[in-house]
C-alpha cells in the first residue's frame, strides 16, 4: 500500500512540474517563433542587445537592419528582441479606448 502512495506523488509531481515549467517554456518558445515567422521588411525594432534600427532586408537566418541614415548592420534574425509598435499605432488604440470610457452609460 504504502508504494502505491509513493508512485502516486510521484506522478503528481511530474504532472506538476510539466505544466510549471515544460508547458509554459513551451508556449513562449512558440510566441517567439511566430514573431520571426512574422517579421517583415519595414518593421522596427529592438535587438536584444538594444540597437533599434528598421528591417531593411530578410533572408532565412539572417536580415539587414538600419540603424542611422547609409548604417546597415548585418545580424541573425535571432537576435530580434521584439518588434515596436509606431507612436500612430499607439495614439490610435488609446484613443479608442478613451472614447469608450467617456462614453456615457445610459441609467434608466
């Protein structure tokens, strides 16, 4: 009996473990694979070492980002730490979600 209650913690701890660690690593290891998939000519970014520039150019390993006016700088697309949102972007979705605040609710 009493192996039978060893074995069973044991597969809750594995059980425990899988969705701690092993599920959510798995899920970022996704997300970021979309984001490179996804990257596009024109983008702007941030590498992880900080370097903000526009993507210039794409190839399967690596792209082309530019930095500063005639700068290109050469890097593996693994190095994209994410992409910017533009400032517009941001004013829009602000805006849409302060008219939907100020927006009155009718009481009746």
């Amino acid at each position: 009996m009493q192996g039978l209650g060893s074995f069973s913690w044991l597969i809750i701890f594995g059980a425990l473990m899988y969705f701690m660690l092993i599920r959510p690593q798995q899920k970022q290891k996704k997300q970021r694979q979309e984001l490179l998939d996804n990257l596009e000519k024109g983008d702007k970014i941030v590498t992880i070492g900080g370097i903000h520039g526009t993507v210039i150019s794409i190839k399967e390993d690596t792209m082309v980002v530019q930095v500063a006016p005639n700068v290109r700088l050469t890097m593996q697309r693994s190095a994209l730490g994410f992409v910017r949102v533009d400032d517009d972007e941001k004013k829009d979705t602000k805006a849409e979600e302060t008219k939907q605040i100020e927006e009155p609710v009718e009481e009746e």
